[in-house]
C-alpha cells in the first residue's frame, strides 16, 4: 500500500502573512490560507495553517498580502500541545515545501491577466506545483 505525505493547496490568504525570525535569524511565515471546496452557493472553505521556512519564508513574506492567490505544495504535520486549563488539543497544519503567489489581477468574467513581465518576476524561482496540470486525482 503506497506511503506519502504531501499535499497541493490553492485558495487565498485570510490575513497579511505573519513573518518572524529565529534567534538563530531563520525565517518563518505563517499562512492562513483560506480553501474552497466544492461550487458556487455550495462552496464551503477550510482554513489551513501554512508555515514556510528560509528563504521561502521571506519571499512569501514581502510578495503576499491578504487576498493574494496562493499555491502551495508541502506536507501534512500534526501539532499537540496541553491548553491552560489541561486539556490535550491537536491541529493539522502544513509545512510549504513550494509556494507561488499568483499575482494576476482579476478581470471582468472572472478571468485573469497575465502578470506583468519584468525583473520582478522573472527572477522568481520556479515551483515544481503546476494547478493547470493538475487533475484532482490524489494518487
């Protein structure tokens, strides 16, 4: 039986991405990535924690704000901890492996334009997530 740990999410972020520093000065950032799931007047939406580490952290950081489209690859990772009044709590989150901010602007219609060309984009590191290949199959 197949073994793997890893998951693509796209959806918008809830909240102005949270970018903090280690004492050792290693990024993080903290996501609050707001996911739909079904169609329309169907549609409910999942929030699920992101955080992103280095590098990817501090990238995310300054390009992102609320609102902004997110693609994220990474995998799933459970924290436990005790409340203050004693009781065991747990939540999945993500830990990004990749993550874009998809920076077109939308248009009438509900399409997008391309973005803009420019050294802004152009020395983006490319993800590995491409949401056009996907086919929703996970396996």
């Amino acid at each position: 039986m197949p073994n793997g740990n890893t998951v693509y999410l796209a959806g918008h972020l809830g909240r102005d991405p949270e970018l903090k520093y280690t004492s050792n000065n290693l990024a993080i950032c903290r996501l609050a990535l707001a996911v739909k799931d079904g169609f329309q007047k169907d549609a409910t939406t999942s929030w699920v924690e992101v955080t992103l580490f280095g590098a990817l952290a501090e990238r995310i950081g300054r390009e992102a704000t609320k609102g902004s489209g997110i693609y994220v690859c990474g995998r799933l990772k459970e924290d436990k901890w005790q409340d203050k009044d004693g009781q065991k709590r747990s939540r999945v989150g993500v830990i990004g492996q990749t993550c874009d901010v998809d920076d077109r602007q939308p248009r009438q219609g509900g399409q997008h334009s391309s973005p803009s060309p420019g050294p802004a984009n152009s020395a983006q590191p490319q993800s590995a997530f491409d949401p056009a290949k996907d086919d929703g199959i996970p396996f």
